[in-house]
C-alpha cells in the first residue's frame, strides 16, 4: 500500500550499493511521478558508506518507500528479485540508483502497457554525464522517432551485438516497466550468479518464453552516465556467466532458426571478449598453460585472439612480450649447450 493508502499500480525498484550521493534523487524522481501510485523499494547491497542509513530516512518521510537490506554484498540481480518477493503492485519499474526519471514516465509507459495488453514496455533512454546532468541529452538507441513498436527475440539480441551498435548503445541497457503477473507465472527472475548483462537475460528469457514486449520513444528516464561506472566494467567472471546465460537460452527448444542465428551471433561476439580477457590475466599470472587453453574454442574466438595479440606485438613490440615464441637465437642459444639437457 501507498501512504494513501491507495493500492499501488507500479513498484519502482532501487537496488544501491554505495549510492548516498545520488540515491535521494533516484527516490525523489520516482515519488514525484504524476498520474499513477507507485511504491518505492530501495534494496541496499550491504553498502559500505551511508547508503542505508539514507534509504531509511527517506522511508520515514514517506510511506510509500520500502527498505529492504542484504546481509553481505550479493549484486543487484540479487537485490532486485527480493524486492520482487515484496511487490504488492501488478506492475514493477527497475531504476539505478545513479539514475532518476523525469515525472509523467510512469503514467506514459502504464498506459501503453494497458491499451496493448504488452507484458513489458521499455521506452529509449536518455543518456547525460554526472558532469552535465541539465545540459543536452542523447538518446540510447534510436535517434527517430518509432511509436510504439512490437519486439521480438531476434531483433532484441540483435540490438546488443556491441559490434554493431557500438558505445555502449545496445538494447540491453533498457529499463522497462514489467507486468509482475507474467514473471511470476513463469518463474522468471534475474540470475543472481551474473553482475553483468543480467538485464539482458531477464529480457531476452522473457522473449523467449512467449513475452508481448515493445519499445518506444523516451518517456523521462535519464541515464547517467560516469567514467568509474560498475556497467562498464567486466571481469573475466562477469563475461563467463554471460557466456553461460547465452549457453543457457540456446537450449530452449521453441526457438526458430532465426533466433537461434542471432543468438549465435551474440554468443560468438561474448565469447571473443572473455577469452581475451582470460588471455590478458594469464599473461598478468604469467600462466603459459592458462594462456593455451584459451584456444580451445571456436575458430572464430581463435582468429579473433590471434589477431589482438598481432595488434599488442605492434602496440609493444614483440621483445615485451611475457610469452614470446622460441626464435632463431633460443635455437643458437641450444646448440651452444650442446643440444641436449
């Protein structure tokens, strides 16, 4: 319930981790949303700083905001399938906590979702730096015009190939209003084992599981953006659960050929990244045995690491170089002893 006591139509969830600087406008936009009751469920990661503390007092102010606390840090799949065990409305709304909403979003996206009976409505974004949050504003994937358009697995995959799209624009990315109804029904949920892309696997599962999802012109939600940003920072760890999360949908059996073409194509463009970044910590380790077993993969994972080791060898130049390949002096260097041990 509101403090209104209004039953709520929309659950904006927050998930925050070290976010005191910017969570109160995170909050305050989504209390601030016109012509819809909405709730506010601020889940804190075990943050280190005062983000708990902050979440708390904006709760006492106003009945209509949530706070829920994770015993230890856990990522914010985590955190925002346990504030979707504690949803009362029929509709939920992620939102970072760095982020904020212009009002109106909400009544926009709720009356779309309504007059087409669409299970997710997903708006395009604004994007602006922490530096210029007033000045001008880029959208995230399209720079026309679209309407209310329908979307469906292939394109939406399609739409995060960063080879195609290129700076971080890709589908992904989106923060749709989603009917709690369909994900409860079935059993759908962010994979707590994956901090990174886990939107896009929620996205793409939906999809695949019969989702009516559609896109349309921004409608208020404003991403900002920083240089330190956790999303734009992947691990070796992060990309291999992504890996796994495509593993995971090229297994369902419903998908056309299409789909599973184009999932491919994402499979094969995670793969090339995660083994290189495999590839640069084993050279870090100085690890020769973990640098070969990063080729054991598909020939175009192998063309792609041969090829960012001829741009290093450039870049660098071969004599600095961790591993470098026995050349006419080693032979030299053996005869001189001998050629034997």
């Amino acid at each position: 319930m509101t403090g209104s006591g209004t039953p709520p139509q929309i659950a904006v969830i927050i998930p925050a981790w070290n976010a005191q600087a910017t969570l109160r406008r995170a909050v305050s936009s989504a209390l601030a949303q016109e012509q819809v009751t909405a709730e506010v469920i601020i889940v804190d990661d075990a943050s280190a700083d005062g983000t708990l503390e902050c979440a708390k007092a904006l709760a006492a102010k106003d009945g209509r905001v949530q706070v829920l606390a994770q015993p230890e840090n856990r990522g914010p799949a985590a955190a925002r399938n346990l504030a979707l065990e504690n949803i009362s409305a029929p509709y939920a709304a992620p939102l970072d906590s760095d982020d904020f909403m212009e009002p109106g979003r909400l009544a926009r996206l709720l009356r779309i979702a309504e007059q087409g009976n669409w299970d997710f409505v997903a708006d395009d974004l604004f994007k602006v730096p922490e530096t210029g949050i007033e000045g001008p504003r880029t959208r995230l994937w399209s720079e026309d015009s679209i309407g209310v358009q329908p979307l469906g697995f292939s394109a939406f995959v399609r739409g995060n190939l960063s080879g195609q799209r290129g700076g971080r624009r890709e589908l992904g990315f989106i923060k749709p209003l989603m009917s709690v109804g369909f994900l409860n029904r079935t059993s759908l949920r962010y994979d707590t084992g994956m901090r990174l892309g886990e939107d896009y696997i929620l996205y793409a599962t939906a999809l695949a599981r019969g989702a009516r999802f559609c896109l349309t012109d921004p409608a208020g939600y404003v991403a900002v953006t920083r240089p330190d940003s956790l999303s734009g920072v992947h691990s070796a760890r992060d990309l291999g659960a992504l890996v796994q999360g495509d593993r995971t949908l090229m297994a369902a059996e419903n998908l056309t050929k299409a789909e599973q073409a184009a999932l491919k194509k994402h499979y094969i463009e995670t793969l090339k990244k995660w083994h290189w970044l495999r590839m640069i910590d084993a050279v870090k380790a100085r690890d020769f045995a973990a640098a070969i077993r990063c080729f054991q993969a598909p020939p175009a994972v192998i063309g792609d690491l041969f090829g960012k080791l001829g741009e290093q060898v450039v870049i660098r130049g071969a004599a600095r170089l961790p591993f470098r390949a026995a050349g006419p002096g080693a032979l030299k260097n053996k005869n001189r002893r001998g050629g034997s041990p």
